[in-house]
C-alpha cells in the first residue's frame, strides 16, 4: 500500500468535508501566525514604548532640574530582605532653589542615610518638587510591558479571529450535517421487506 502525506490522507478521505480542509488550513494559518507575528509584535510594540519613554525623558529633563538637598532626619536602619538590594525610605528634606527661595518635602533614602547627608530633588519651573525624569530600569521596564503587551494583544487578535472562522466552518458543518440527514432520515424509517 502506497503511504500518503498527512494532508493528501485527510482530502481523500470520504468523511472530510470541505469545511473540514478548511479548519485545518485555518489552523495551521494561526499556528504560524503565532509562531512570525508574535515575535514581530513584540519588538514592535517594545520600541515604541522606548522611543515614547526616551522622548517623555528627554521632555522631563528638559522641564526639570536637579538641586542638592540636605536630610533633615536619619532614615530608619536596614531591615534584612529575602532578594537582598537596599531598601529606600521616604525622609524630609530641605534645599535652596536657583532663586534663593528655600523649599522642604521628602525624598527617598537608602537605609541608615542620616541627618545632614546629601540627596538630590527634582524641581519644575515654578520650584515645585517633581519625580526624577524616567531612566534607567524604569524605562526598561516600560520597554518589556510594551513589548509584552504587544504580544498578547496580537495573540488576542489572531485567536479571535481563528475563533471566528472556527464558528462560521462549525456552522457551515452542522448545515452540511443537516441536509444529509433529511436525505438519509426517510430511509431509516422504512421496515424491511
């Protein structure tokens, strides 16, 4: 007996319905749209969260100044950690501005910093203190929820969508199923002569 490929076996078989050829090609559309897409979608999706954070970085820079505070208390000590790393606390601080004009808030401190040790603030234009621009892990992490988002967002879309086919072939398969059996009911109701 002469062997088949696997896609030559499922058209040559009698049962196989033409929505059926079509399930499998739909399929193994989805299968490599996941396996070329995704990763496109990902690297997509994660250098337009880092052009977009390097520009929000640029703008805040541009916006925001740095000026030299002075701790007005000690931080709390260091407290042991299961992943290691410093721990930071939320400590006031005093700085004087460009204009001479002296200003207080809080700033976070690592572990054990005391009274009169140096930090950095971040003022607007107006001398108000602001978050530090975004940098570093920050705009890291901002680059892999992009990209991460990216992706699954694609795979929601291509899933759907092979969701969709899936019901319009199982719809068009219970139709097919439909008309042959009212040509094969009325033949299963005689009685034998």
């Amino acid at each position: 007996m002469k062997k088949q490929l696997w896609w030559r076996q499922r058209r040559s078989n009698p049962l196989c319905r033409r929505s059926d050829v079509i399930e499998s090609w739909v399929n193994l559309v989805t299968a490599l749209a996941l396996l070329l897409l995704l990763p496109a979608a990902a690297f997509t999706a994660g250098r337009a969260a880092h052009t977009a954070g390097v520009q929000a970085s640029r703008e805040q820079r541009a916006s925001r100044h740095p000026v030299a505070a002075v701790l007005l208390e000690n931080a709390p000590g260091a407290v042991p950690r299961v992943g290691g790393g410093t721990v930071h606390y939320d400590v006031k601080v005093r700085w004087t501005g460009v204009a001479g004009t002296v200003g207080t808030g809080t700033v976070k401190a690592d572990s054990g910093s005391l009274r009169g040790s140096r930090a950095t603030v971040w003022l607007d234009r107006t001398g108000q203190q602001v978050p530090a621009p975004v940098a570093g892990e920050e705009l890291m992490s901002l680059t892999w929820v992009g990209g991460a988002l990216g992706a699954v967002c694609s795979a929601f879309a291509i899933v759907m969508v092979r969701g969709l086919v899936r019901r319009g072939a199982d719809r068009r398969r219970m139709g097919e199923w439909e008309r042959a059996w009212a040509l094969t009911a009325p033949e299963w109701g005689r009685r034998p002569v």
